[in-house]
C-alpha cells in the first residue's frame, strides 16, 4: 500500500495507508498504553486504554483498531486523552484484585506498570473486586478471576493460536467473567495446558502450578537424592526471566542451579539425543514396513511425540489419528526413566530416594508427569516439573548473582549433549535432528546440506514442507529407500496441527514424518517461558539456539558419546526390550 501523511502529535508523519492509529504511532516512536492489544493476536479494542483524540471527531479514538486517514491529525497525550485514560485505569483497579505481593505478576504486571506510570496511588472509586476463584485441580494452569481485567487476550489466544476455544467470557453486565463450559475446571475441558493464555495474560489471572515449595523441601532433606534435568530452550530464557538479555546462558544456568544445593545437574538434551535415535529408528521401521514389506500396519506419516500439548490435542479431537503418533516418550520423560534406573545404579544410589525435577519452558510437562503411563522405572518417571520463570524465582530467593556467576558444566553420566538435542528447543528443530541422523543411518553418510543446517524445515511460518530424495547407494539393509523422495512438514501452534492434520484426515497429502510443537515457535515459545511474548522475542530465542547449536563439537544425536556408552551397557539396542519398556509408551482417546 502506497504511504499517507499524518500527524502525530503536531509533526508530520508518512505512514503506510491502511495501518492502524496504534501501528503508525509505535512506528513513529510515540508510545500508546495498551492491555488487549497483543501482536500475535486479532484486534478486539475492549480495554479502552489506546484512547487518542483525532481533531474533528467527537469522540476519542480507539487507537489499536481505526485505520489512519490521509492528513489525519492525532492527539496521543491531549488533557481529554489523559484524564479518559486515568479514569479507565482506575476503573479496572477499582474491580482487581490489588493485593500485588501475593501475585505471581508482581514485578511484571502490565496493570500495575500502566498505573505506576499514569501515577495512581489514590482511587476515588468505590472498590468491588471478583471473588477469587482458584483452579486447584489443574495440573499445569491455574485461574484466579478476581485479577481478571477481561480483555480477552486468553480467549483469543485459546481461539486463534491453539483451536482449542476452552475459555470464554460468560454471563452478563458486571456479572460477566472469563470461564469454562459450565464452569467446569481446566482438566475437566480439552484444554491442552499449553500455558499460552498465560503468557498473553497482563495480569496474574491466569499463572503455572508451582511446584517451587516441594523442590525446596526435597533439596533440603537429606535422604533425597535430588536430580535436575534442564530443556533446550530453558537456556535460552533463564538470562531474559530474571532481567537480562536474550542469550544462551547454559553454564551459568548449571551454576545457578548447582548453588540451589541439589546432588545432580544434568540435561534433558542428553535424552533429546536418545528420542532421536529411538524416534529415528521407528520411522525407518515404519518405512521398511509400508514400503519394503506391504505392511498395512505400517502406519504412516508418523508424526513426533515429544510435544505433550499436542499429544493431549490429539487425544482429544484427532483419536482415529493416534496410532500415527511415534511411540517414544517425551525427553523429559525419558529422562525420568533413566535417572531411577540407569543412573541410580551409576551413582550406587537407591532408586526410591532419587528425586527428578525438571525445568521445562512448558506448563504441559506438568501435566504429562501426572500422566499414569509415566511410571515404567516402577516410581513416577519425573517428580516436579519447575517452569523457567519458576527457577528463576528460585535463583533470585536464593541470593544467587546470576550475573558474575562462571559457566560450568553439566555433571556426567546424563549430561552430555548435541546440537541436534539443542535444536529441539525451536520448531522444526526435532525434525532437523532425526533428518541429521536418519540419512546417516541409511546411506552411510552425511545428510548433503550446507554445515549440517537443514534450512528447508527451519523458520516460523506456521507449517513448512520439505522434501529428501535418497541416493541410489543405500547402507546394507535400507536398499528399499534406494532413489526414494521423503516427504516431511513442521507445524507450530495448534492451529497450525489442526489445519495439518485435517489434510492428513482426508488423505490429501502423502507425508512420511510430521513434527508438531504446540506452541508457537516451539518450546522457545512455551508456556512457561519469560513473559512478555512477541514475535520477535520468539526470534531472538531462535537464534541463540542455533548459535548454541553451531558452537557444539558433536551435532548429530547418534555421535553423543554418553549415548552411545548407554546403550553398550544398558539399552543394548535402539527398539530393544529394555528400550520398549522405559523409554515407549501409548496414548488414549479422550472426551
């Protein structure tokens, strides 16, 4: 669209015709408060904080949804525009919940910042909070409506990025609120407990189950064994969680959390590297089977599993679909696994006193620990699941000077990783890395792209296609891929699944492998990541994991030395029965 000028607070702008009042000011450097207005999100200009005065009109502007108009004159800080915006402020204040030092936002609640910065210490309103009305029995979501300012960020969110649609507002007048069907709870709906409505929310409305308090317990009691496992993209968010930069913070990560006094700290990466090679290893079964064998069994495309917001999605509306679903647990579970049997025995310590608390950028993985298949070490696979934001409250209640710590390394045994387990942190990133080892397992060699970077599968548009076709030279035993095109896709955000799997549903494509991440912009966008979320947030996160990724000695799963010790002493083989027994699981249709 061709350029119009404007102007903005008496200078003159040329701004791109069609855009917002909202847009044309923020690319003008003129800041406008904003509370429903999110970039990942449709328009809905219910909150009124965006208000402007246009010369000419009667009314003040809703900045976030009226377009600009040629030689348009705008007003973002006039006294009209100031005292309508104070009064909406108070107004919200005076229906909120301000008791902030028991709110998990405080520090970094958009409400208190905007109040802070309009100067509100005294409201004339008479006060009328919501009852508080906790979510207890969620897994990995919690609600509380009286901190609900009903801009309906999470609806949308729930709607637009997820298709899940769980939440909406109901009831009438003051009345009206944020809820379920029937106002049943979070586990009792298909919510997915993805955790995206909470890292659009702009209050404390909506926030993870913490788990912090057990943790502590367990680090201090003296009979536990406590043992830490860190995800990809939890090193990519820890340094922006508690202030700084984006950037990847991996040693100092394991310092921090080697100063919180637990026994243990060790990768979830190192079980990334062994989903790979289970996961690998499947898809070339399933291949040989469709393809070699005539197997109707053989079900394809194979989609990954390690994902449990997807998982839970397509329990829920894709159950004729899940036997297309990989087998293999996810990292994190794998890992729980193995640290009560394998590791155990490598640190002579008894199985039932060994605690696995996991970091997860992902509220999910809370509700996947809880689930009753996780238990094949004969204990619950993994204990607690700590979100990003909650290890960095742990550091910051500890004293811990995150910013003067000195890297240090993971401890032995599971604590050695790969590029291709780092990259599992982004979308795309798993399918680069079973592409990585897979080709090399069938033909003998590396997978022909430039450095190991499989461009085709990376990026964040929200389904990305790619195609491999196989050399005519294959290793003993896979002559039946000889000259064979692999068809892959990625997905990220459910939406994204949704429309993927429709396709699938109806037969309209012919993939062999599907990655899905349920968040957008994979685990480096999850639930339990730092908040604010922006696209270009996601982005920075992006990059620091493929420079974390590039930076490694070892780039393919299968060249883990740790890995490869593992299955020489204890796994035996990829697919084995020990194998089959802690590390592969099934899933169940859901209402």
């Amino acid at each position: 669209m061709p350029n119009i000028s404007v102007t903005i607070n008496g200078v003159n702008r040329s701004v791109r015709e069609g855009v917002t009042i909202l847009e044309a000011c923020q690319t003008a450097g003129v800041e406008i408060p904003t509370l429903c207005y999110h970039p990942d999100l449709s328009l809905a200009g219910n909150c009124r904080m965006c208000l402007v005065e246009v010369e000419g009109w009667r009314t003040l502007a809703i900045s976030c949804v009226t377009p600009v108009t040629p030689n348009m004159k705008i007003r973002t800080h006039s006294k009209k525009v100031r005292h309508a915006r104070r009064t909406v402020l108070k107004l919200l204040l005076a229906a909120h919940n301000v008791n902030c030092p028991e709110c998990e936002r405080n520090g970094n609640c958009e409400l208190q910042e905007l109040a802070e910065k309009h100067n509100i210490t005294v409201n004339e309103f008479q006060t009328s909070p919501k009852p508080c009305s906790f979510e207890e029995a969620s897994p990995g979501v919690m609600r509380d409506n009286s901190r609900c300012i009903l801009c309906t960020r999470c609806v949308r969110t729930c709607e637009e990025l997820q298709s899940v649609a769980v939440i909406k507002p109901v009831g009438r007048s003051n009345q009206v609120r944020i809820s379920t069907f029937m106002d049943r709870g979070l586990n009792e709906v298909p919510c997915t407990q993805c955790g995206q409505c909470i890292n659009r929310c702009p209050t404390g409305a909506l926030f993870e189950t913490s788990e912090i308090r057990q943790v502590w317990e367990a680090i201090e009691d003296p009979d536990r064994f406590v043992v830490v496992q860190t995800a990809p993209a939890v090193r990519v968010g820890i340094a922006e969680a508690l202030g700084f930069p984006t950037d990847r913070s991996t040693g100092r990560m394991v310092a921090a959390i080697r100063g919180l006094g637990v026994d243990r700290v060790l990768d979830t990466d190192f079980t990334a590297d062994l989903t790979i090679i289970e996961e690998g290893y499947e898809l070339i079964d399933r291949l040989k089977r469709a393809l070699a064998d005539g197997d109707q069994s053989a079900v394809l495309p194979m989609t990954t599993s390690c994902s449990p917001g997807w998982i839970k999605f397509i329990e829920h509306k894709y159950p004729d679909l899940l036997p297309n679903v990989s087998s293999c647990k996810s990292p994190q579970q794998m890992f729980g696994a193995l640290a009560k049997t394998y590791l155990a025995g490598k640190e002579n310590v008894d199985p039932s006193k060994v605690v696995c608390v996991s970091i997860m950028p992902c509220t999910a993985k809370k509700f996947e620990k809880e689930r009753p298949e996780m238990n094949s070490s004969g204990y619950r696979d993994v204990d607690y699941v700590l979100t990003t934001r909650e290890l960095a409250s742990m550091i910051q209640e500890a004293g811990i000077d995150f910013a003067n710590l000195r890297d240090e390394k993971f401890d032995k045994w599971m604590g050695d990783s790969t590029g291709a387990a780092v990259i599992f942190g982004a979308t795309g990133g798993v399918m680069e890395a079973a592409l990585r080892t897979a080709y090399e397992v069938v033909t003998g060699q590396e997978i022909p792209f430039n450095g190991l970077n499989i461009t085709p599968v990376r990026g964040m548009e929200g389904i990305r296609e790619a195609s491999i076709t196989m050399p005519e030279r294959m290793a003993k035993g896979y002559e039946f891929l000889a000259g064979a095109t692999l068809k892959v896709a990625v997905a990220h955000g459910l939406t994204n699944a949704d429309k993927l799997m429709d396709r699938v549903r109806a037969g309209e494509v012919d993939y062999h492998f599907i990655e899905i991440m349920a968040c957008p912009g994979g685990c480096l966008g999850g639930g339990g990541q730092p908040i604010p979320t922006t696209p270009e947030i996601r982005q920075k996160r992006a990059e620091a994991i493929y420079a974390e990724d590039s930076a490694l000695h070892f780039r393919k799963s299968h060249a883990n030395p740790e890995i490869q010790l593992l299955y020489a002493e204890f796994l035996k083989e990829p697919l084995g029965h020990r194998s089959h027994e802690l590390l592969h699981t099934h899933y169940r249709t859901r209402d």
